[in-house]
C-alpha cells in the first residue's frame, strides 16, 4: 500500500475524547419473585422517551415532505424613451393581463396619481420611461404610481430646477421641452442640439414649427405633414401657435431632459434630418429649405 502524505487543505480532524463509563440505571429487584424492575424515576424516563421519539417521527417527515412555496420571478416591463402615455397604458394591460383601458382608466382617474399641478390630472411626461418589475400581484395603480414617483424624483433634483429657471422655464415647461427632443431628435448625440433650436426659436418669439407635436394631436407617427394640417386649430399646432404646447406630447428620458437645461452653444433656427444619421442645422432659411428639398428627393426616391 502506498503511503500518501496528507494534504494541507484537509480538515484536521480532532482526537475522540476517551468516553466515560455510563452510570449504571438504578434498578431494584422484586422481593416477591427476584426480577429486576425500573424505578419510578425509570419508567418516567422511558416513557418521555418513548414519548419524544414519536414526536420526532411525525414531525420530521411532516417537515421533509412540506413543499416550500415557490418565489416567483418578477417579469419586465419596458417603457421606451418617448413612448406616450397612450402606448404606455397598453403596455401595461397587456403586461398585467388586464382589459384594454383599464389602465388608462386607473390613470385619469382624479387623485390615483400623485401629478404635479402643473400636469392638470394629465399624466403624459411624468410615466417615466425604465424597465419596471412585474409580479402578479401587480395593480395597475401601483405600477403607474411607481413610474410617476420615478418620475418626482428624476424632475424633482436641484439641478433639474436650476436648469429650468436659467432658461425661463419652469420645470413642467422643461418637460414639456424635453418631450419634443425626444420626439425630434434622430439620434441622442443630436438633441443638445434640437434643444437649442428650441430655445433659440422660444426666445425669437417664433412659433416652433414642429412636425412631432402636431401629429401628437393627430394621434399618430410618422414624418409627414401636409399643409393643410399645419391649419388645424389643435393647441398642440406649434406651426399656428407660438410657444410650448399646453402638455408633453411624450415621455422622455434623463438624456433629452439633460439636453434641454444644458443644450449645444449655436444660432442654429432650423434642422431637418435629411437622410438616417444626416440631420443638418442651420440659422440660414435658405439653407434650411435647400436641405428640405433633399429630404423630399431622399423620400420620393425611397418610394419608388
């Protein structure tokens, strides 16, 4: 047999202790036929043990056969940066399995949400966009609580307030602001830079002329307006109407915020994205309106 060395990561094991004599049980011997009989103390002790010992026996299996309940994993929702609230509420049905509107319901219900009273009961702008958890216990009403508690405290910072007010604006106006970034933007590194378009028209006392807010009235998506829309008498109509529109027309995120309070330096009065990652800014209208003229050639062509 080969002799091994033992490791010096083995557990060291202890000496046994050398065990002691047990004392012997105290017994007495029947008078009347000489056999050994247990003292009362003696039965009282086999009898507890007795007693214990079936105890043990139903308990344990009763312990080891006990199905523990099961934790469950929380399922995700995401909201996207500028999803509105209309996209928002069918998420979350659908999320939580519930009927079409119940959500929305829940959500213009007066006094389910804690909304600044700037927002007028209209939640849009404050249903902040993140990944939430999901149990199914989830209600309705306390997962949009969450997403506009996330939204407090994202728009409620110093930072947020003193951004605003170096603008002019408040801090709901800035969130109105940063929902047309959102919406405008074609890529993140641009809306420090459509935010100063923002500004610098606001200052101008020029109507803002976005395409986002007006199909936000509209109720739908996409880059297309025609001249007779921007004649709507909607308040959203940022061709007819100057300044801000009365409500986000979405919900941003903490970058678009970020480019409103701190936007790009520049004179910049116009912008048009005219092909994917090729916006173009300018302070020049015939400038703008040459760039124009190459997103309509990009567009018909991309219909042909």
């Amino acid at each position: 047999m080969t002799y091994r060395t033992p490791s010096p990561y083995a557990p060291q094991r202890r000496p046994r202790r050398p065990s002691l004599p047990r004392p012997p049980r105290r017994v007495r011997r029947d008078r009347r036929d000489g056999r050994a009989r247990l003292t009362r103390r003696g039965r009282l002790a086999l009898l507890l043990g007795a007693v214990l010992a079936v105890a043990v026996a139903v308990t344990v299996p009763l312990l080891l056969g006990r199905d523990e309940p099961a934790v469950e994993q929380p399922r995700t929702l995401l909201v996207p940066e500028g999803r509105r609230a209309a996209q928002v509420y069918v998420s979350v049905d659908r999320a939580l399995h519930l009927p079409d509107g119940t959500a929305r319901r829940t959500a213009t219900t007066p006094g389910v949400l804690p909304l600044p009273a700037a927002a007028g009961g209209n939640p849009e702008g404050y249903l902040f966009p993140a990944t939430y958890p999901v149990l199914s216990s989830t209600t309705p009403e306390a997962l949009l609580r969450f997403m506009v508690d996330t939204a407090a405290k994202r728009y409620g910072t110093a930072r947020i307030a003193e951004g605003a007010r170096a603008h002019g604006l408040s801090v709901y106006e800035t969130v109105i602001a940063a929902s047309i970034v959102e919406a405008e933007a074609d890529n993140p590194e641009d809306m420090a830079k459509v935010a100063r378009v923002v500004h610098n028209r606001l200052a101008r006392g020029m109507a803002l002329q976005m395409d986002s807010t007006l199909h936000y009235a509209l109720g739908r998506d996409t880059v297309d307006t025609s001249f007779e829309e921007t004649k709507s008498d909607s308040p959203y109509n940022t061709y007819a109407r100057k300044g801000l529109p009365p409500t986000p027309i979405g919900n941003p995120g903490d970058q678009a915020l970020d480019a409103v309070i701190r936007p790009a330096d520049g004179d910049w009065l116009y912008f048009v994205t005219v092909a994917p990652g090729d916006t173009r800014f300018t302070a020049d209208y015939a400038t703008h309106q040459a760039n124009v003229a190459e997103f309509n050639a990009n567009r018909g062509a991309a219909h042909q």
